[in-house]
C-alpha cells in the first residue's frame, strides 16, 4: 500500500511539474514588450539635455537584438518614427534573455538638427524577465541629434547651469574656465 503511495504521489509529482513547464514556455513564448522612448534635438550641442532641447518629429529609430555569443541578429523592427512629440514606441513579441537589446536612431527629418549626438545614438533595453524585470513596458533612454549650429541662448543657459561657454567662431561649447 505505501509503494502505490509513492507511485501516485510522485506520477502527481511529475504531471505538476510538467504542465508547469509547458505553461511557462507558453508564457515566455507569447511574451509582449512595448519599448517607448523620446527623440529630440540637442539645440545647445551639448550632448545632454537642456531646457532648450525640441521634440523631433518623423524621426526614425529600429530596435534590433544581437545573441551575445555569436553578434548574430535575434530581432530587428521595422523603422519607427516618433509622432508630434518626438515618442515612439515598438512592440516586441518573445523574451530575448540571451540578446543584447538597443534602440538607435537612423535619421532626422530635420537638416538643421540630424548629427546623431555620440553619448545618445543608442539605447540598451532588457527584453526579458529573467532579469528580475517585470511588466510589459520598457523605457530606453532619450535619444538625440545635435543641431548645426547650438542656438544663442545657451551661453546663458548653460552659464546658468555652470558647465560651459560658446565658442563663438565654432558653434561649439568649451568647459568653463570659471569652474
């Protein structure tokens, strides 16, 4: 009699654990992300954002996934461009634990604002909850293009803010020498 309960128990035993794996495959499998994220225009060249900073709208980003192993692409989105107030966001199916995630810009529609800013271009975003991350929604940082030539109110601006002066034959800021 207690060999048939230990049968039974551990027959209960495996089914349990089976119907919990297939139900958390199934889970990982139908996972939903949505990535949401800002593009603007680096008005003052300083590679963050100011008060003086502007939505860019109709820009374009992708989402693209890399395995960390081999580089090999595990997802790449179509190109998204950002609405009237420079948002976008991207809907991804399936956990991507072994890749490594980013949101880069592509293009500005803006010919007086389309440098990629180097600090900002890309944007690393965890697509999976094995992390200890939960919830469908993730935020990849703001993303930016530096404007031709920074606009004349950031010497005050930033003077204000007590980090840099204008160069003023370059359209450049240079570290204060006050600081």
């Amino acid at each position: 009699m207690a060999n048939i309960s230990i049968i039974a128990l551990l027959c209960f035993t495996i089914c349990v654990s089976s119907s919990l794996n297939y139900s958390y495959g199934a889970a990982e499998e139908n996972m939903q992300y949505m990535v949401v994220g800002h593009v603007y225009c680096d008005t003052c060249r300083v590679e963050f954002e100011t008060k003086l900073r502007e939505p860019i709208s109709g820009a374009v980003v992708k989402l693209e996934c890399r395995n960390r192993t081999n580089e090999a692409i595990t997802f790449q989105s179509q190109e998204i461009v950002t609405d009237n107030q420079g948002d976008y966001h991207v809907i991804v199916e399936g956990d991507y634990e072994e890749s490594d995630c980013d949101v880069a810009l592509v293009r500005s529609p803006r010919a007086d604002c389309s440098d990629p800013t180097e600090a900002w271009r890309k944007s690393r975003v965890v697509l999976t909850t094995f992390d200890g991350l939960s919830g469908k929604l993730r935020f990849a940082n703001n993303l930016g293009f530096k404007k031709d030539i920074a606009l004349p109110q950031c010497t005050r601006i930033l003077q204000e803010m007590g980090y840099y002066e204008l160069s003023q034959e370059a359209g450049y800021f240079t570290p204060s020498s006050k600081l």
